[in-house]
C-alpha cells in the first residue's frame, strides 16, 4: 500500500507493481486525470484511495493515456511507446467507454425520477 498524500504523483511511474494506493490529502487527486493517469501507468494496481479498479475504468484509463501520449511530448516520455494494437483498440475503447457512460446516465436518471416521484408521493400522504 502506498500513500500518496504530498508527493509527486509522476514519479509513482516507476512503482509498477504497486497494488493498492492512496491519494486522500493529495491536491493532484481533485484533478480529473488523477485516476486515469495512476490506472494506467499502474498495471497491478486493484485499489485506488479504498475504491476497487474495475476492469471497465482500466480500459477507460488507458485509452485516456494513448489518447495524452499522441497529444503531448511529456507523456511520451513516461511510456516505452504505444503499439500498434493499442492504437487500433483506442476508438473501441473510447467508444465503449462513451456507451458505458450514456448508459448509467440514464440508469442514474431514472432512479432520480423514481425516487423524487417517492418523495413527492410521501409528501402529500405526509401533509
């Protein structure tokens, strides 16, 4: 387990088989590229701050990282380079990804109309 609370999140490249962070405390985990950028340059990595890594983050993530190697330099150079079928698998990926996302949307949405339909029911019985 590793606790990232203050340090510099770029050099945690280098500690590959590290299973289980933490970023609580750290400023860098209120960026929205935290957990893309930690998932996938951390291969092994199954917990991220006490939250399980699915399978489905861990292909948004890296998509996320091909996509930021092919638009910047600095990445470039924390990776040994993109191969060809992880190009090719990119816009699967982003697709799937876009599809997943779309779809708990409406799930979430759904279950937000329910619930205030519920609410509003138990008000008027209530009042």
């Amino acid at each position: 387990k590793l606790f990232l609370s203050n340090n510099e999140i770029q050099t945690v490249v280098k500690a590959s088989q590290v299973r289980e962070i933490s970023v609580d405390g750290n400023p860098i985990a209120l960026i929205g590229d935290c957990v893309s950028f930690l998932v996938s340059y951390l291969p092994n990595l199954e917990l991220l701050s006490q939250v399980q890594v699915s399978e489905q983050v861990r292909k948004a993530a890296m998509a996320w990282r091909v996509n930021k190697e092919q638009t910047c330099a600095a990445f470039s150079d924390l990776s040994a380079g993109i191969t060809q079928e992880e190009e090719s698998k990119r816009e699967e990926v982003i697709y799937n990804a876009r599809t997943n996302w779309e779809l708990l949307r409406s799930q979430t949405t759904k279950g937000l109309s329910s619930s205030l339909r519920d609410l509003r029911g138990e008000e008027v019985v209530a009042g």
